[in-house]
C-alpha cells in the first residue's frame, strides 16, 4: 500500500504525479481586501477531471463513450468502465446504493476503530475503545494521574499500553493529585484526527508487512461479500475474491494521500476493492512511473474501483476532497442521516470522506515474527520514525493522512 519507492524532496516539481497532486490539492488565497483576511479556496481547473458520472449518464442516453473509456463486457447489473491506457484499472459508478453507503459510513465510524482493530490513535494512545461514542457524548480522553498510584483506580481500567500512559474518556478535564491539570484532549477532536483503522489481516507499519501476530478479527463478513461482489468483474478465471485485510482511510478538509504503489500484498493479480463514501475526491491514477502523467478522475460516494494486474503497479494518489455544498455533493447521504436524526455522522461526514480497500493477502507469505510489542516504546517509536521518514520526504504530502499523526497541522 505505501509504496518502498518514496518522493524525495527534490522530485517534488519534477515529477509528473507530484505536479498533478500540486494542481489538485487545496491551497488558500487570504482575501486581503475583507478586514478578516477570510482564507479563502484557491480555484482550481477541474475540466481535466474524468467525471464516469456523466460518461454513465451519456451512456446510457447514448450509448456512446468518449476515446479511450471503455465498457467492460459483462453481467454486472451496473456498467463497468475501463480506460484503455490502464489495463486492470475498473470503475463502477454508484456501485453502492444510498442506504447501503450510510450504513458503511456508520460502520466506519463505530465498529470498524474499535480493538483489535488498530489505528492510527494507536501508537500515542494504545488502543481506544467507543471513540464515536465519546466523541457524541462529548468526552475528553484524559490521561492517569501518573503522581497517584492507586491499584484500585478507575484509570486501571482503560489501560493503552502497559507500560506507557493510560488514558480514559471523562465527562470534564482531570486534575493531579498535585493540583495540575492532566493532558486531556476531546473525544471530538480525536475522532477528526482519525485517519485510519485496519480490519482482518493487521498491518505493521514499522515492517511495512501483514503480520499474523497481531492480534485481529475476520473482516466482518457483510464487507467480504461486498467485496467478493464488486471484485467479481476483475478476478482472474471467474475465482471468488476473498478479502483477508482492509484498510480504512478517513480524510478531512485539506487531507491528502499523497502518490504510492500498493505493492505489499503478494498476489497482484487479486484486484484492491476500493469503496468511496462521503465528499467527492479527486483521484489520481499515475503509471508505474512518478513521470507518467496521471488521469485525474472524480471519486464520489458510492462510487468502487478496483485495481488489478497491471493496475496494481500504477501510482494513484487522493489530492483533494471537496467538502463545500455545492461540490461535495452529498446531499443524499445527508437527507439520510436527517431523517435518522443521526446528527453526529451528519457533522462528521459533511466535512470528510471515508475509503474502504478490501485486499486479498495470502497469510502464507505475511511475515508471522517480531509483532509489534505494544508495551513496548521503541517499537512504537520504531512505526513513528518509519511513517516520519516517509512523510518528511514527501513535502507534498503534509497532510497525508497516513502521517498526521507525526506531523500536526
Ligand atoms: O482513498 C482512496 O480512494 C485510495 C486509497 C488508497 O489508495 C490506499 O489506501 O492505498
């Protein structure tokens, strides 16, 4: 998934990929002439975007395509397009229908953060149990008291990592035994900083491998359906795809993916099911070199891609999400969550996006030794240090939101 070959700094303008993402990625003009100075968007020139909403429209009015697109043959109840320029690159609009996307989006958010589930909250706080939850219900992660030592402590039971600090959800800000105040952060503002939750097969990010060690749980079976249906059109020889790992990315306003191979799963010809809910993203899709200019192409909710064979070996990045009105375009998705008087995942997923890959890994070839000792720091700082490099590298990818955690904004 993120890529051994990393940008360095200095292929930052140089590179096809990276001018692409640097064309699509948000910048701020300040509006000197308001006594505010309100930050406003800077415009950006979306005419090169491939929009496959209005190639289905005008398909299905017309039946024809523009050069280059092309329909996959097959019974799928939806069409599928292809790009001839990138053999093993799928996408199929609105895949997924309204409700269907609002209970993913619920699931992203609820169950799929919860432990054994790690995230990238993780490695700060060790494992946090109904983040959401809290958040709804305004909590403040609040760390023990580390100058009271009382075995009997409530914190005693929300312990992180065993040697490390332990924090709990409290309904107010903690205070020492010595009368200072205890590092406490909202609930809130911890489920906006969530940039990613790994399902099944856990991901160690210090050996960039699967490793069947750690403690985890089947993806849950509802998805691996999902997944076996969207992948079916890709899968070689008409096999079932049986999803072991998923990764879930959540992006906010100004986050961004910055470009990578997925190139750690060993069989490539099992195609990556990608799944878009919320604000409409725009999504890069490079060659198997940064040179190789990249197609720019709109991600909206409901909206799956798969990537296979070839495909796997292309670059693709996340540049953008749009997370105003008119361009976002989740209106549907918010009607739902009114109706459902759902108004936390309302909140959340007017400024947000959520990606779900499924990916198949043969747990043969995942690296079952040296798991990740949670109690222990330097493996810990061992994951920081690897995402940091990787990010400092990347100067595009400040926001990234596989490295927000390292760096804050
Ligand atoms: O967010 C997306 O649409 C792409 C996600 C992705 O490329 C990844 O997780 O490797």
């Amino acid at each position: 998934m993120y890529g051994s070959e990393v940008a360095t700094a200095d292929d930052s303008e140089r590179t096809a990929f990276r001018k692409a993402e640097k064309k699509y990625k948000l910048y701020y003009d300040h509006n000197f002439k308001s006594s505010k100075k309100k930050k406003q968007p800077r415009a950006v020139d979306l005419s090169e975007v491939v929009d496959f909403k209005s190639i289905e429209d005008s398909f299905n009015r017309k039946e024809d395509l523009p050069p280059g697109t092309l329909l996959f043959p097959c019974d799928f109840d939806r069409p599928i397009f292809c790009l001839q320029s990138r053999p093993g690159f799928y996408f199929i609009p609105g895949a997924i229908g309204i409700e269907e996307q609002c209970h993913w989006i619920r699931e992203s958010l609820t169950s799929f953060p919860q432990p054994p589930n790690r995230t990238n909250h993780n490695a700060i706080y060790g494992p946090i149990n109904d983040l959401f939850i809290a958040a709804r219900e305004r909590k403040i992660l609040v760390e023990e008291d580390s100058s009271y030592t009382d075995e009997g402590s409530e914190f005693n039971s929300f312990v992180s990592h065993v040697d490390g600090p332990r924090w709990k959800f409290c309904k107010e800000p903690g205070v020492s035994s010595r009368g200072n105040m205890l590092k406490s952060i909202p609930a809130s503002g911890l489920l906006q900083k969530l940039r990613w939750s790994t399902l099944g097969l856990q991901f160690d990010w210090s050996k960039r491998n699967y490793n069947v060690c750690l403690p985890h749980n089947k993806i849950p079976d509802a998805l691996c359906q999902l997944a076996k249906k969207m992948a079916a059109p890709a899968m070689p020889g008409g096999e079932e795809f049986r999803p072991e790992a998923a990764i879930v990315n959540y992006f906010g306003l100004g986050d961004t993916l910055g470009g990578h191979l997925d190139d750690m799963e060993a069989d490539w010809t099992k195609p990556i099911v990608s799944i878009s809910l919320g604000c409409k993203a725009v999504f890069l899709l490079g060659g198997k070199s940064r040179q190789d200019p990249p197609v720019a192409m709109f991600l909206r909710s409901g909206d799956v891609v798969l990537m296979a064979g070839e495909a796997r070996e292309c670059f693709h990045g996340v540049p953008r999400i749009f997370t105003d009105e008119e361009k976002a375009e989740i209106n549907p998705l918010e009607l739902q969550f009114s109706q459902q008087n759902d108004l936390c995942l309302l909140e959340y997923i007017r400024t947000s996006r959520i990606n779900i890959n499924a990916r198949f890994e043969d747990t043969k070839a995942s690296i079952p030794v040296g798991s990740v000792d949670q109690s222990n720091p330097s493996s810990i700082e061992a994951i920081a240090l690897s995402i940091g490099a990787v990010c400092e590298k990347s100067p595009l990818v400040d926001n990234c939101v596989h490295c927000h955690q390292w760096e804050p904004r």
